[in-house]
C-alpha cells in the first residue's frame, strides 16, 4: 500500500462551529489522526490489504450532534451512545460522529493543555469498540 498517494486509513474532521471554540483543536486532531494511524498499524490493522478500513471521525459540537443523533434515528447507525455515532459507509469504511458535550466543552476551554490527551483517550477508545467489532487487536 502506498501511504503516501492514499488517504491514511484514519483521518480526523473538526467541524466549523468546535474550531472556533476551541482553539488549537484543528491541529491537535491532525496530530492525533497521525498517532492513531500508527497505532493502528503497530496493532497490525493494516495487514490485509483486502480488508483495509477507513474510519472517518467527525468532531462536532454538542449541538451539531444533537442534530446528527435526529438524523441516526432514520439511518441505524451500528453504534449508539450519548456521544457517539458509528455507521458503515461500506464494508470497508465508517463514518464515526463525537460529540464534545457541554460540560466536556467547558473543562476544555478551562484547561486547553488538556485538549490532546481528552480526544486521544475518547478517539482510542471508539477505535478500540471498532476493533472489537471487526475482531481487530485492540490498541
């Protein structure tokens, strides 16, 4: 697989409205989506070339969400949560939807050293629900 010409299997999508409430949250997701795409690797997701996987992250604000969680009521999505949208594209891509909740929003604004380490945790943890589902090492 050329990495290089290819999108990478993971990548991350900060919506307009948490961009401008937070601020450096564009870059911190474009690091992460890097840190994840090696994780994943490391973890050997990546082996079968047939079965790649593309997971597309969706960050959104507590109210896009809202909205979004509306639209899953027609769509089934594959998982459901308080804050968190899986659907398949296809067998071989998913769109995932995360909401940074209001109270979650705020403790960010307060702290904003905490921003990286708060996504990381809640994207490793959606990707390690994936992984469970697709009978994949957890990382």
């Amino acid at each position: 697989m050329d990495m290089m010409n290819d999108a990478l299997p993971i990548s991350i999508v900060v919506s307009e409205d948490l961009q401008a409430q937070l601020n450096k949250i564009a870059a911190i997701s474009n690091k992460l989506s890097a840190q994840l795409n090696f994780h994943t690797m490391t973890a050997n997701w990546y082996g079968d070339e047939a079965n790649l996987i593309q997971i597309k992250f969706m960050l959104q604000s507590h109210t896009e969400f809202a909205q979004q969680r509306q639209i899953a009521a027609r769509a089934k999505p594959l998982f459901l949560a308080d804050d968190v949208l899986i659907y398949d594209q296809s067998l071989h891509a998913q769109d995932c939807y995360l909401a940074i909740t209001e109270s979650e929003l705020n403790l960010l604004q307060q702290n904003p050293k905490v921003v990286t380490g708060f996504l990381a945790k809640k994207l490793t943890k959606i990707l390690n629900i994936i992984a469970k589902q697709r009978g994949l090492e957890k990382i």
